[in-house]
C-alpha cells in the first residue's frame, strides 16, 4: 500500500487501506477494458469473457541472461527448478510455462500454466512427447492446434548462406521465422503502409500493450531491448509472427525516423529481411522460400493421416498452386477455377449491345499457352480423374473486362 502519492499523474490514494484496495480493483478493471486490451482480445478472437487480468511478471525493458547462467549462479536452486518442472510435465502431460524466484539461494516456485508455444515449438514439443512414452499419438494430435500446423507454412530465406556478409546485427531469436519489409517506427505508419498493400518491419527501441494493432499488420518486428518473455516476443510468437528481440546493434530514432545498425543509418522505407529462427538482421531484400514437409512436422502429419477419415483437397488456380499443395500433402485438386483464362479478351464487353462478328482465338500453341496441360505435372502418382463443369456467375462483362 502506498502512503504517498506515487505519480503526479494519478490520484492521490490517501491513507485509508480499504479505499486504496478499492481503487487497485478498479484500476485492474479499467486496464481489462480499455481499447487496447479491446483491440488484442478482437485480433486473438475472444469473444464475450468477463475477468480481469494482471501485469506480465517480465516487462521487457531489460534483456534478460539465459536460463543457463542460472546453473552457475545458484546450482541448487537450478537443479531444484528443473526437478520441479519435469514434475509438473509429467503431471499435465504437457510443457509447462512456470514463474519463479530465488530468495536468499532458495527457490520459490509462483505459478505455472500450460506455456504458449509457435508452431514449430508445438509440432516439437507433440513428437518428443510421445518418443518419451508421455502420451499417445492421439493425445498428443489434440494438443497441436490447427493455427500451429498453419505457422509452418510460412516463408523462409531460401539461401541463408548467401547474406553471410549481408547481416548487419544480432539478437535473440523471439518468434521464428523469416520476414522481408520496409522499416517503419510507429504503429500509426505500419497500419497506414499495410493498408496500401506494402510488407514492413515494425522497428522499435520496445514494444507495449499500445503497439499491438500494428504489430499485427507488420510482417516483422525488430526490438532492440527486451528479451525471449518480452511482449513483442511473447505477442509475435503467439500470432506466428517473425520477431527479433533484444538487438543491442541497433539505436532507434524516433524523432527523425532513423535506425543505426552497425554504424549504418538507415531510413524510414529502406528494406530489411529478418531471420526470427536466428535472430539475424539483414541488409535489403532478401527472397524467401516456402517450408519443406519434412522431420517432426512429416512424422507428427503421418499420425493424422493415420486416423483422420476426410480427404484434404485443394484450391487451386494455376499449376504453381496445385504443386505447392500436393507438396503439402493434399490428395487432390477439389475447386479448379478458369475464369483467370478468359481475361485474353482485353476488349470491353458490352452489356447491353448487339453480338459482333469479331472472333477472338482464345487459345493458341495448346501445349504452351493452356494453363491447364501442367496440373497433369502435379500428380505424382496419383490416378488422374478430371470432372468438368461450368457456373454462370453473373454478366459476361464481370468477368471479362479489366480496369
């Protein structure tokens, strides 16, 4: 309790204890519902929960020495923490996220809840679990969410070895994965830039609660404080996001909306590409490459395949789509749209007018210019049965003219 007024900026809280108990609550309850908290609760889609919720342990304005130098600071509450959490682990059958402290060489244990996890960590965590014995292959497909499955299919660097001499800094890698974007400083600018269609790295000296709509519409998030449990970190690997924390390479301008990287000053639009899965940051603009299935992710989608009784066909336009899914392990093409063919007609179509006499060659050199031939190429052993149908959508002119 306080005696004293704390900050200029709020109201005294007086001497009375049950008053300034009553003022706590009522400020929990404010801080549940402004529009901040509003915003984060509609992007995760929480919908009509009443509660209240409380200060993150880590604020994220320090950046924090690994678990490991624990192990030589206080070995035994090291290895007392460590006992504790295989016990826990082994009691819910699940990883555990939990708070703690040491006290004078003693070690207290806070709380622990099931821990957040990415989609890598997820697929991870699920397969190691049952090699250990812990769970079965069908306990352990519940605890993999769908969005964890959808994380991993997100891009990566196609070369990492070639921007070697390109990385201008260094540090932790928050939430993996690998995004490419023009840099931008404020949460104001990266939504007003995401809504002209332009991928950009949200650059902060740190993030805070305010910051979450933006960080939502980044394709990165570059931090030069705070560490793996700070709110960017804990925020963007939630959403899947690509996040480096931590990057003491870096000194954030604000004012002039400027970063110096390295003793490079780079401006507000310059583009950078960062590996979240390293916590390397790279000079320009760098290709990505989507993911592969293959390791934990190919062993954990065999135990799905074993038990799920729905086929997954795709939807797919073009062959570069088809192959993409049948490389993701779809058994078919379920919807192949070919409206995109008749845009070779570059004429207005009247609506209204009378037919002309104009004939137009609609496909030329069949074994080049029909799109259709290559899905053949995407079967890979597949039997090939084909079923063809058409829909009148609506006016001819809808689909064929163009602005």
């Amino acid at each position: 309790m306080y005696t004293s007024r704390p900050k200029e900026s709020s109201p005294p809280p007086g001497v009375d204890l049950r008053k300034q108990l009553y003022l706590a609550v009522i400020v929990v309850f404010d801080a549940w519902d402004c529009p901040r908290a509003r915003k984060y609760r509609s992007i995760s889609q929480i919908k009509g929960l009443k509660g209240t919720v409380g200060e993150d342990v880590v604020a994220g304005i320090r950046t924090p020495q690994h678990i490991d130098a624990m192990k030589e600071c206080v070995p035994k509450a090291y290895d007392e923490l460590v006992e504790n959490c295989e016990i826990l682990e082994r009691h819910y059958k699940d990883m555990m996220d939990t708070e703690f402290t040491v006290q004078e060489n003693r070690l207290w244990m806070l709380q622990g809840r099931v821990g957040k996890r990415t989609g890598r960590g997820a697929i991870r965590i699920a397969v190691n679990m049952v090699k250990e014995g812990l769970v079965d292959t069908r306990s352990t497909i519940k605890m993999v969410e769908p969005g964890h499955v959808d994380q991993l299919l997100h891009p990566q660097f196609e070369d990492p070895s070639a921007y070697k001499d390109k990385v201008i800094g260094t540090g932790l890698p928050a939430s993996p994965g690998a995004a490419v974007g023009q840099i931008v400083f404020t949460t104001e600018d990266v939504e007003a830039w995401h809504a002209q269609g332009k991928a950009v790295i949200l650059v902060r000296t740190e993030t805070s609660p305010d910051d979450i709509s933006g960080m939502h519409a980044a394709e990165g998030i570059l931090i030069a404080r705070g560490g793996m449990t700070s709110h960017a970190a804990v925020v963007a690997r939630g959403w899947g996001k690509c996040c480096i924390s931590g990057c003491s390479d870096i000194r954030v301008n604000d004012s002039n909306k400027v970063v110096v990287v390295g003793g490079n000053v780079f401006k507000e639009g310059e583009w950078l590409s960062l590996n979240g899965t390293t916590g390397k940051v790279i000079l320009g603009k760098k290709s990505l490459s989507p993911p592969v299935l293959s390791g934990d992710l190919a062993t954990f989608m065999s135990w799905v395949d074993e038990i799920r009784q729905l086929k997954v066909m795709a939807n797919a336009d073009t062959p570069d789509d088809a192959l993409t899914a049948r490389n993701n392990g779809a058994q078919g093409i379920g919807l192949c749209r070919t409206e995109h063919m008749r845009v070779i007609v570059r004429d207005m179509v009247s609506e209204t007018g009378a037919k002309e006499d104009k004939v137009y060659a609609r496909v030329e050199n069949l074994s080049e210019v029909n799109p259709m031939l290559s899905f053949r190429g995407c079967r890979k052993g597949r039997k090939l049965g084909l079923q063809a149908g058409y829909a009148e959508k609506g006016p001819v002119h809808e689909d064929c003219c163009t602005s």
